[in-house]
C-alpha cells in the first residue's frame, strides 16, 4: 500500500538554516489523503493561533497529493497552506504547471517551511541534497529574472521552481507566489515568503512514482481520459472553450446574463467587455495553448511577446478573473492594458485579483470624493477607466510607494485607514477582496464568499449551475445546503491534489477509484466527502481560535444595494435573503447561531479533543 | 523503413503525459525521466522534441559493449535493461540525442516504438504525435 507517496516530510528551519527528514507514518496518510489534507492537518497542529503571518512562529507546507505525478488527467497542480497576512486565518492556495510532478519526485510529499533567514536565500532540493544559498544579487528582481537565475546557478536539469517578486519582499499582503507563469495566487504567501527572506526555491526531483494497483489504475485513467474526451468534444463544452482560448472564454456570457462586476460593483454589466474577453486577445495576439503535468484541457494561454503602449510584455493569459478585477471592476477596456497588468502581477508576483479590486477601491474613493483625484501623483488621474493610471498603481503598490502603500495591505486595512465610510463598499470578506462574481445577482455566490475560510473566495461556489440557470441564481432555496456540499466536495478533491476543473467533469466515485487504486486504500464516496468536511471544520476551529468568528461571515453593505443596470426581472440580494443562506447554512454544517462547529458535529467528524 | 515517433511541436501542448505513459510502459513507474520522448519547453517558443529517429544504420547498436541493445521485431532499437551496465557509451555514440540516462537506475533510455505499438499516440490528445517512416 502506499506506493504512491514518498512517505516523508522534508522540514527547512531558515533561522538554524537547518534541513530534516520526518517520516509520514501510514495511519496519518490514511486519514488526511494529501495536499490540502496534510497542510491543513499539519499547520493546524504546528502553527498557533496567534503566531504573526509575518512573523518567525508562521509556517508554511507545500504539498503534493497521491494521485501528482501519474498520469491520471489534471492532477498536477501543488498546495501551499499558511497563516494568510490579509485575514489573519488559514490559507489554502494552489498553482498546477510541472511544479507537484517535480516534488513529487524528491519522494517528499510535504516540504515545510519554517523560522526567518537573517538574509535573502534561496533554496535547491535535488538529488544532491538541499542547500540553502544566499542571494543577495536577487533582492528586488522580477520572478522570472530570480527563477532563470536560479535555474542557471543550479545546473540541474528539469528543475522547477517557485519565487516571489518585489512585492513578496515588500510584504504586500496579497502577494504571491508563482511557478513558472503559474501563481499560488490568492492570500498573500508571497508576503509570508518575503517575511521568511525566501526569495525562489527550485526542486528537481528524479524518483519513481508508483502506484499500489497498477492495472486498477490504467482502468481508473483510462475511464478519466475518456469522461474528459466526451466533455471535451461536446461544443458546448466550457472546459472545451478554456483549452481553445483560455478560461476568459466565458466573459461574453457572463456579460449577457448581468453576472460581470463592473465598475466595483455599480453595474453589472460592460459594454466593452468583447474587448477583453478570451476569445479576442487569443485571435488578437499569437496565442498557443499550454498544459499542466498530463492535462487534455491545456488551458494555460501562451503568446508571444506583445509590444504595447507600456512596452513589450510577455505573458499568459490572462486569466478571466484578471480580466474581471483589472477590466471591467475598473472600467478598463484596452487588452494591451490587461496584458501588461498582467504581467506586472507575474513579474512583483501578486494576485491579480487582490490587486485590481485595490485599484478599482482606489478608484471608489475617488468617485466618491473621499481620496482626492490626483492621489496618485505625477499627473494621474485617480479615476474609472484609466489605464496608465491602473498601470502606474500596480508599480506603486509592488514598491509600496505613495497610495500603493495603503493599497498594498488590501482593501480592509485601506479603508480603516482612509475612513470616510470607505470600509461599507470595500470589496472584501475576512480582508480578503472578492474574487470575480457578484453576491448581489447569485446567491450561491453571496453565501460562498461570506462563509469561506480563504475570505471572499470562488472556488467553491455553484458558478456554472447559477450562470447556465440550472438552479434560480436568485433563490435562497436549498442552496446553503448546495454550497456545504460543494465545499466538501471541492476540499476532498484538493486532497489529491485535483485541479477545480476536474469536479466539472468527474463523478465522486472516479476521484474515489483513482484515490483508491493509486493507494491501495478502501475510501468510500461518503467517507472521501467526509475528508472535505472535516478539512472544512478544521480550519473554521483554527479560525475561531485566531479570533475570526461567526461575525465576519458577513458582506460588505454594497452587497444590498441595487446595481445601476440590474436587470428589472432579477430579485436583488435582500439582507433577510442573507440572512436565510446564513441560518441555512449554520444548520447545515451542524453549527450553533454563532457560527461554531457543535461538539456533536465535531464528534461526527472524528475533531473531537 | 522502421517506424518512428514523429512529434509535432507545432500541436504539442507540453502535458508530456506521453513521457508519463512511456515510462509506465517500460519502467512501471511513472518517472519524465525514464521516458523515450522528451519534451523541452523553450517558452514562448515552441517545445523542442528528443526522440529516436530509428535511423537505418544506427551508431548505438554496435557501440553498446554490453548487447544491452537488440533490435525488435518491428525493427527498432531496445534497451534490455538487465543487461545494460550504465556506461554510456550509446549516449555518446548516438549523433541525434535520441537515447539518454535515467540518473535513478542508470540505465540506457531511448524509444523503442512499444515494438510498434506506440502507447504514447493513445494519451495525446493534442493530435502532436504520429508514426513516421
């Protein structure tokens, strides 16, 4: 059994620069599976509730999963799981490319992280062991440039790596991490990397990876291969559309159903939104498409260098929440504009999404007469709709420089600072900025964004039921029920570690016969769901304890006001509406009025002390 | 004419799960590097493809002091893994990079053709591979 692991923790102490091994012993891997199970159940046992994200006390757990590395289809992506500096909880975040199949194959299955180097390193694992290497020559260099740099000084053929940027170094709090164009985007790792002195770490690893049943899991493949071929081919296929001209692909249809936050949420609608939808900058620009470790979608958008008005960029992508957060959000209709932010995010390394609901706050604010228009200095107008303007507080916020350096600690922290009534239209739950869709029109949205652990995530949310209208986007019926089930289901999944997508096209039991044959394990559908929601109370529990409680499963109060252009047939979000999804969902989860897991629930799911 | 693998770069998409399938088929593992088809990214240029061209007079075959290397029935060139010593010397005698080390077991990997059967084609859903002569 178990032949798919390496079995073992590869632990890193930057303030002793010290290395270890620890043995994974059976019965923990039987019980947390991998990836976000591991770092979820590691962290939460290793890191106190009080320690500083930024500070010596954080750790932070890279992990790969049972099923990283074999070609089972779109399981390539690695999880990173630490205290995030813009909520102050548990983050869990993820990057696919080639990265997990490369740890996969140091036989580590979980590389911790720990304590503060007094200077900038980076750090090499290869089969010549693990070194830790000054680097001061890279402080304030691109990604890229610290990636290429570090993969020359290595010398070691098929390494891959991870880095932050200028921005991680500054500690933005919504840094991130990125992996070859890849980024661990959301919850400011890069920041928790930048506070560690952690400029890059390149990992080649040359093992075998196994798997317990080899001919149960040929069939288990070859079932995945063919479920995603069928949905593939069909030409309604969204998956079909990603791998043709990127996961912008959806923006037209979005845009049509009034679901596309536009201007920071006064409308939900844009008109220009062709312009910078997928479709055109893949026919616009030389585009190829690009795949993650054994992958049929290839969703990865790659192009060419492009010459723009900011000077050449190259890119991919950008991805549709770029394209929400730093377009429509922020009335920015020019795709040059969307390519070069994009490539600034990648280059200082930080989410895109923080970043251009920052911007687009900024904005607010100024429409609003709270922040004055030429807050950005140098002649730039603090307004809607304003490329140079957005391009400019991207260098700012990376350089914490000026406004950027009350952008650069997220929206939350900017309106307490800025007051003037600001905190009541940031775009944030948790302190974390909305990912790209809108409580006020979906109300799956609306109760996933207020009761994630991340803060204002999407990624475990009824998108595509709600858009293609199989369930009414604006009912309160059954669906906390929906979103629950979702979120187990979707934390069970990144166990393994599976791409999102995945859940679009496999049925639980294939994840369940994958597991299964690659481990040698006996999971059932009920029990491998189970794993999602015990991973879920887990990091409520260390929520709570770190001071996050059932009162911060709220939305801002921009939420309950009616869009410009909301479509007249639509019911807008109610806060009694709200208030439905929230006791739903508490009943739901088997939590009391105040959001805390019940000892018996607890009990239920094996969390009891 | 023998068969070979013929790759596409133009179509590939650089998933590599035909390396992941090779080294299954021959290794029972999976492992990119234990793999007889390579694919190496050159971003934003396209992938380079190593692969064996199955030539008709190849330098590897009477190179191999070991005999580790045998021709199949299908006419291409295998690695007999139980007997191939490490040394390298097909590595060096090969002038199209087609046959490299895997630096775990120290043996000798090149494409063999599955003997003609290619278990790499079933897996590459891009359409970037296709048997040539």
């Amino acid at each position: 059994m178990f032949e798919c692991y390496g079995k073992k923790l590869l632990r890193i102490d930057l303030s002793t620069r010290s290395v270890s091994e620890e043995p994974l012993r059976e019965p923990f891997i039987q019980r947390w599976v991998g990836g976000m199970g591991f770092g979820v159940k590691l962290f939460t046992n290793e890191v106190p509730a009080t320690a500083g994200p930024l500070g010596p006390d954080n750790k932070i757990y890279i992990s790969v999963g049972p099923l990283t590395g074999t070609l089972a289809p779109l399981f390539a992506q690695t999880c990173i799981v630490t205290k995030s500096p813009l909520t102050g909880g548990i983050i869990n975040t993820y990057a696919g490319g080639h990265l997990g199949g490369s740890i996969k194959a140091t036989g580590y299955d979980v590389i911790a992280i720990e304590g503060q180097a007094d200077s900038l390193v980076y750090v090499l694992i290869s089969p010549a062991g693990v070194r830790i290497v000054d680097c001061p020559e890279l402080a304030g260099v691109s990604v890229r440039t610290a990636e290429e740099a570090v993969q020359k000084a290595a010398k070691t053929e098929g390494m891959h790596t991870l880095g932050i940027g200028l921005a991680g170094e500054n500690c933005v709090r919504y840094a991130s991490v990125i992996s070859e164009t890849r980024a661990f985007g959301r919850g400011g790792v890069g920041a928790v990397f930048g506070s560690k002195n952690l400029k890059v770490i390149g990992i080649a690893g040359i093992g075998d990876v196994g798997v317990a049943d080899p001919e149960e899991f040929r069939a288990a493949v070859s079932a995945a291969y063919t479920a995603f071929a069928e949905d593939l081919a069909q030409p309604w296929s969204l998956l079909g559309s990603f791998g043709r001209v990127g996961t912008g692909s959806g923006m037209g249809l979005i845009n049509e159903k009034h679901a596309l936050a536009t201007k920071h949420h006064h409308m939900t609608h844009f008109e220009q939104a062709e312009q910078i939808g997928g479709q055109a900058i893949a026919e616009q620009y030389p585009t190829r498409p690009i795949a993650c470790l054994g992958c049929q979608v290839h969703c990865g958008m790659l192009h060419k260098p492009v010459k723009t008005k900011w000077g050449e960029v190259w890119t991919r992508g950008p991805e549709y929440e770029s394209t929400y957060s730093l377009g429509s959000l922020c009335l920015n209709d020019d795709p040059e504009m969307l390519l070069k932010a994009n490539d600034q995010a990648e280059e200082y390394g930080m989410d895109t999404l923080s970043l251009g609901v920052s911007i687009a706050f900024a904005m607010e604010c100024a429409d609003r007469g709270i922040l004055p228009r030429d807050a950005v200095g140098d002649g730039y107008v603090l307004e809607f709709g304003n490329p140079d303007t957005t391009i400019r507080l991207i260098d700012m916020i990376a350089n914490r420089q000026g406004l950027g350096e009350t952008l650069a600690d997220g929206v939350r922290r900017a309106s307490q600072r800025i007051g003037g009534g600001s905190e009541e239209f940031a775009l944030q739950v948790k302190g974390m900025e909305f990912a790209a869709w809108m409580p006020e029109r979906m109300r799956g949205i609306a109760v996933t964004f207020a009761t994630s652990n991340r803060g204002a995530c999407h990624k475990r949310a009824p998108i595509g039921m709600e858009l293609m209208e199989v369930i009414p986007m604006d009912s309160v019926e059954g669906r906390a029920e929906l979103v629950a089930g979702i979120q187990n289901h979707v934390n069970a999944i990144f166990a393994l570690v599976a791409c999102r997508f995945a859940e679009f096209v496999l049925p639980v039991q294939q994840f369940v016969d994958l597991l299964n044959a690659a481990t040698g394990m006996a999971y059932t559908e009920e029990q491998f769901l189970q794993l999602g929601e015990v991973i879920w109370n887990l990091e409520r529990l260390y929520n709570l304890e770190a001071g996050i409680d059932g009162g911060e499963d709220r939305l801002p109060d921009i939420c309950f006001e009616v869009p410009e252009d909301f479509p007249p047939e639509a019911k807008p979000l109610t806060r009694e509406d709200f208030a439905t999804l929230l006791s739903d969902y508490y009943a739901v989860r088997g939590w009391d009025d105040e959001g805390r897991p019940t000892p018996e629930r607890l009990a239920a799911l094996g969390l009891h002390d | 004419m023998v068969q070979r693998l013929i790759v596409t770069v133009e179509k590939c998409t650089e998933c590599r799960a035909c390396e992941l399938t090779c080294s299954l088929e021959h290794f029972g593992v999976f492992n990119l590097r234990k793999s007889g088809v390579r694919i190496v990214s050159n971003w934003p240029d396209l992938a380079r493809a190593r692969v064996c061209i199955q030539c008709e007079d190849p330098e590897c075959l009477p190179a191999c002091p070991a005999e580790a290397l045998v021709v199949t029935k299908s006419g291409s060139i295998a690695v007999l893994h139980e007997l191939c010593t490490g040394c390298e010397s097909c590595v060096d005698a090969c002038p199209y990079d087609g046959v490299w080390m895997d630096p775990l077991s120290g043996l000798a990997v090149k494409c063999d053709t599955c003997d003609g059967q290619f278990a790499c084609l079933a897996v590459c859903t891009a359409g970037a591979l296709s048997i040539g002569e």
